[in-house]
C-alpha cells in the first residue's frame, strides 16, 4: 500500500481544519496517510483545534510556530523536513480532498515511475456556498511527456493547477527542492514547471482531485492593479525557471521568447479593453504598456499594441459606444466567450 504524506499549513483557518483533515483521513481508502498540520502562529484558535484533532487520530501531527514565517517557508518546512512517503500533497486548511483522490493519484504513479506528480480537475466552490456535486470514479489515466507539459506552460504564459489536487512523488520533490521564497504569489506555477523538467506528468481523468475554496481576496478575483501583479509573477517564475532547469532546456531561448510574447499580448489586451469597457480609470494602462515592454523589446508590432493605439486615438469616452464597429472588439468579446468555456473545461 503506497504512503502519502499530507501536509496542512494553516493561519487563521482553524474553522476548516476538521472538515479538510475529515476529507484526508476519513474518505481515502486504499493509501497509508499521515497529515502534519503547521499552524504559523495564527493568532486565534487554530494551534489548539489542531491539537485537539492530533490528539483524536494518532495519523495527525502538529507543529506550531512561535512567530510567523510566512507561507512559504511553512510549505517548505513540511514538504522538505517533514514528509516522509511515497508521496507527498500540500492542501491548504480551507481546501480538502474529493473522496478517492489520493488513492487515484497514487495509483497512477505507482503504475507510472516517471511520472513526476500527478493531477486532476479541481472543483472551485464559493466560500460560505454548497460543495458542488464531485465525480469520484475515473475513466483513466494519462501520462504527458514533462518538456511537451512544461512548453505548453510557456506557450500559454499561464498555469493550470490551482495546488490542492496535485500529488508529488516525494523522491522528486527533495531533488528539485523547494517553494522559491522570492516568488510569494506565483511560487506554485513556478514548483509545477520545475517538476515537470524532470519528470513526466500524470494527470487523473474522469473524476475530480480536490475542492478549491475561492475567497473574496484570491488572485484570480483581484483588481486590475492586481492582476498585472499576477502578470508580473508569472514573468518571474517563468524566467525563474529557465534559470534554474537551464541544464534540462536547451531550447531556453525560445521558450523565453515564447512566453515573454504572450505575457505582453495578455498585458496589452487587458489595456485596449479597458477602453472597449469604459474602465481607463480603473484599469492601469500605462503601466500594462511599460509590463509590454518590460517583456518583449519589439512589443509595438503586436497586433494588440495597434488595437490600443487606434483605441488611444477614438479615445476613452467614445470607444465603448463605438465597439460594435471595431472588428478587434468584437472579436475579442467572442474570444473571451470561448475562453471561458475552455477554462471551465481544461486539464492541460
């Protein structure tokens, strides 16, 4: 039976603590789990919760921090010093697992040594609403080459994993090391694609992994300023990894060419936009232009850079009555109806 360490870093997020251990515990037959739980020296109840959950299930260990040190370190801490199985997950105390997820992702890399980690489709749900109704039976497997994995992170400019339905074999997860404390907000992204340039990817078909809890303050439901935050960490965990799997990439050059293109389309495409939508006010432009720049020296001759100057030119008050009638606009509002079925959808 394959063992998997579960490590639960947790800070203010005492109040889920028995309900995301209850999902590790409770609804994973067929694996041999251990859970740490690392309370970074929240400042409410949550060290003694935890306490109280060890001191019921003897699978359950407790670590708490004096002061703080950050969520980052906390991660490392448990994945590196701590874990000890087959394999290794991080969940987070607001998160938990779907019934069966461990025992999928541990047969998939019991049946697949060179896959690196495993995933499957994450289900987001609102916090204070319902668990959406999960799938728990998997119609399969399938194992993706890790560079082909790794260049289609490069060539989207994003990630696909949102962390908690991801399994790691722990052998892996101390050769590659740990979670990048100069990359706070995308250190994640940057773990997958260290990975996956040094193994093969699995991913769990058919059923869903975990429960992701959106908060009001998540990245992906921040402001515009934050969002060209996001833009500017996933620039720096991309190039983050060029540097550190530079042995593994020979084609480093153009994978940077690669993604630093699409991060200034992305970042030019929110600026003419914010024109089509009337939220020039809102929307930092000048400085999504300078992020443009900042990423590809010849930005100008991007499609996206015309559209925002002939937006600049009609300018911001008589654009958006106007957007029927520029082409770009309208297909651009039809890419983003695509764009979201395919996220609600995707796997890769």
């Amino acid at each position: 039976m394959s063992t998997v360490s579960v490590v639960i870093p947790c800070y203010k997020y005492g109040h889920f603590l028995a309900d995301c251990v209850s999902s590790v515990l409770d609804e994973q037959d067929g694996v041999d789990v251990r859970v740490l739980i690392i309370d970074d020296a929240s400042p409410d109840d949550s060290a003694e919760i935890a306490h109280k959950l060890a001191a019921a299930d003897p699978r359950i260990e407790v670590r708490v921090h004096r002061t703080n040190k950050g969520h980052i370190a906390t991660y490392n801490e448990g994945l590196l010093e701590w874990a000890d199985g087959d394999y290794v997950a991080l969940l987070s105390a607001d998160d938990r697992l779907v019934p069966g997820a461990l025992v999928r992702a541990a047969a998939l890399l019991d049946a697949h040594p060179e896959a690196g980690f495993a995933y499957g489709r994450p289900l987001r749900f609102r916090h204070g609403g319902p668990l959406p109704k999960a799938r728990t039976r998997s119609t399969g497997s399938v194992v993706y080459p890790g560079r082909w994995w790794l260049e289609r992170r490069f060539r989207e400019g994003t990630g696909c994993i949102t962390s908690p339905e991801v399994v790691v074999r722990t052998s892996l997860q101390r050769t590659v090391g740990g979670y990048d404390p100069d990359l706070p907000h995308a250190g994640d992204i940057e773990m997958w694609m260290r990975l996956a340039a040094h193994a093969d990817v699995g991913y769990v078909r058919g059923a869903d992994q975990a429960f992701y809890r959106v908060h009001g303050t998540n990245m992906s439901t921040t402001d515009f300023g934050g969002q060209l935050d996001d833009l500017r960490q996933r620039l720096a965990a991309f190039d983050s990894v060029l540097a550190k799997c530079a042995d593994r990439l020979p084609d480093a050059d153009r994978l940077a060419g690669q993604v630093h293109t699409r991060l200034a389309r992305y970042a030019l495409r929110r600026a003419y936009r914010a024109y089509d939508r009337g939220r020039t006010g809102v929307v930092p432009v000048d400085d999504c232009v300078a992020f443009a720049a900042q990423c590809l020296p010849g930005y100008e001759a991007l499609p996206e850079y015309r559209a925002l100057r002939l937006r600049r030119r009609i300018g911001p008050k008589a654009m958006p009555y106007l957007q029927p009638l520029i082409w770009s606009a309208v297909a651009e509002r039809g890419r983003e109806r695509l764009w979201w079925e395919s996220w609600k959808r995707r796997g890769i």
